[in-house]
C-alpha cells in the first residue's frame, strides 16, 4: 500500500482550493470574477502540479496548466480593470 506523501497533501489542499471556489461560486456566496475565486483556482491549480512531480501525468498536467493559466489571466484583467 502506497503511503500518503507531502506532494499528496499538497495536491489535496489544491483541490479542496479549487472545489471550495467553484462551490463558492455556484452556491453565489462569491463572484467568479473576483481575487478569492480567481486566486483560489491559481494556486489549487498550481499546488496540484506541484503534486504531479511525484506521479506525473499528462492529461493532468494539461488541464491543472491551462486552469492556472486562465486563473492568472483573470487576476491580470481585474488588476487592469481596476486602474
């Protein structure tokens, strides 16, 4: 039996990050649109990549990738939007 190791806990702790956003965001108790949102799906994507360095996987790798990135265009945009 595999043990439970730092890089899954801190894929878990990405998860929970992300999963709690999007439950957040659903539920309306926060704008998707907003830093709390966007930084929650940034860093859950990337703790999670970090995680992959233990058990790599590339349609994970692909999908965590492309959710930070568009987390970190979205922080991008609001910072511009608020000058």
């Amino acid at each position: 039996m595999a043990s439970f190791t730092l890089l899954d806990a801190i894929g878990m702790v990405g998860v929970l990050l992300m999963l709690a956003a999007y439950a957040l965001t659903v539920s309306g108790r926060i704008d998707p649109l907003r830093p709390a949102a966007l930084l929650c799906n940034l860093v859950g994507a990337v703790a999670v990549l970090v995680s992959l360095t233990g058990a790599f996987n590339w349609s994970a790798v692909v999908i965590e990738s492309a959710w930070a990135v568009i987390a970190a265009a979205g922080l991008v945009r609001w910072v511009v939007r608020r000058r």
